[in-house]
C-alpha cells in the first residue's frame, strides 16, 4: 500500500500536471489519429450518413420526421 503511494507520487512530478504517462498519451491519440480515417474509409456512404443522422439526433434532440 505504502509503496504504491510512494510510487504515484513520484509518478506525478515525472509526468504531466494530471498524472498521466505523457508516453501513453501520445501512443492513445496516435491510435485515435489512425482509427477514425480507417474506420471512415470501410464505411459505406449510407453507414456514414445513419451514423451522422444518429450523432446529430443525439446532441440536439430533434427529428427531420424519418
């Protein structure tokens, strides 16, 4: 318990302001770099349109009645 004390708090003053590994976050925001074209380029102009349809229903609440 101690010693996992000791070591975030050691951590802390080694990483960012927030705590966080600086190493993983960049390797995390490589990946979403990479994982949203790739995802976009395998779905069909159709897959794309139902999920923006649903993504904008979803933020504001209202219906064009379809």
């Amino acid at each position: 318990m101690a010693a996992g004390v000791i070591d975030s708090i050691a951590f802390r003053e080694e990483g960012t302001a927030d705590g966080k590994n600086p190493a993983a976050v960049s390797l995390g925001r490589l990946g979403g770099l990479k994982g949203g074209p790739a995802r976009a380029a395998k779905l069909s102009a159709k897959q794309k349109s139902r999920i923006a349809k649903k993504a904008a229903l979803a933020r504001w609440g209202k219906s064009n009645g379809e």
